[in-house]
C-alpha cells in the first residue's frame, strides 16, 4: 500500500471513529453487537495431583472431560468455575490468574483455563452433569477425550514452563 493511501485511510478511519463516539449509546452498542462475532463463554479448570488429572464423563459430551462450564449471564469467569466444580463434584475450590485462554473461531467458542495443583486427592462427588469422576494421566485420556478437551490439553501443555509475560516488539519494517 503506498503512503498516500495509508494516510487516506487512517484519516477515513479516523473520521468513522468520531462519528461513531457521537452516535447515542444504545445505537453504539447495537453496531458493535452487530458488527462482532457472538462467543459462547466457559470456564474450564485442570485440577491436578502428580500427573493425573481430574476428568469427568458427562452425557452432553462424548468422552472425558475437564470440569467446568458456561458462564451465566454477568458472571466472571472465576465465578463460573468455582460454580461448576462445586456443582459436577462436590468440591470448593478458589483458583489463582487464568493459566491461558483458549480461542476456538470456528465454533465461536472461548474457555478461561484454571489450574489447581492439589498435593492430597480430594474426595470427589459427581453431580449436576457429571456422571463419572476419574484421576487419569493426560496421556491416557488424549484419544478417549472430547475434542474441546483435547484442544485445551494441548494448550496448556504448550504453555507449560512458559513465561506468558514474555512479548517484544517487531521491527516495524516487517509489516
């Protein structure tokens, strides 16, 4: 793109933006709902003991699992998986920062990822959804687990021992 066009087109966009910024609100808000893919948002949580984790069956989904769910409506993720684990088994936990976020466009669909590292196996009670709790190492679980599961396996895997403050900037030359 050359620059005269680069410079047209920040101004263009700058003029949208300020239209925008005087429009009402509500039609604001409609525009950027309109304009902006609906997500379905869960909150997932990986709790751990050595190297099993906990997985659960549920009838909604085919295979193993992690324990968690979709928010509801004005709650925070931490909310939700707090929620879902005292609901699917029975256990109160408080979590930490998100250890990742998985991002799936395809299905529209995000997950906040929680870890907890237990150092004693809590007893655990299936309710709610689940129908079936079971400490299994990631490993074994990888085939027989549901494709969201395995998706956010992966992920956390990849993450594992990563410093996910860790960024820089690229030359701008490279654009």
């Amino acid at each position: 793109m050359s620059r005269a066009a680069s410079t047209a087109r920040r101004r263009a966009y700058s003029a949208a933006l300020s239209t925008f910024r005087r429009l009402p609100p509500p039609v604001r808000r409609a525009l950027v709902k309109a304009g902006t893919p609906g997500f379905t948002v869960g909150a997932v949580c990986i709790l751990e003991h050595g190297d099993q984790v906990l997985f659960l069956r549920q009838p909604h989904r085919h295979g193993w699992s992690l324990p968690g769910g979709l928010l509801d409506r004005g709650e925070s993720p931490r909310e939700a998986v707090v929620r879902e684990l005292w609901e699917e088994t029975g256990l109160r936990i408080e979590v930490g920062l998100p250890v990742t976020t998985q991002v799936n466009a395809r299905v529209k669909r995000v997950d906040v990822i929680y870890r907890i590292q237990v150092d004693e196996v809590p007893e655990v009670a299936p309710g709610g959804e689940a129908r079936e709790a079971r400490w299994l190492r990631p490993a074994e679980v990888m085939q027989g687990a549901d494709g969201p599961t395995q998706e956010i396996l992966a992920l956390v895997e990849k993450v594992r021992g990563a410093d996910p403050y860790r960024g820089r900037v690229l030359d701008p030359a490279s654009r």
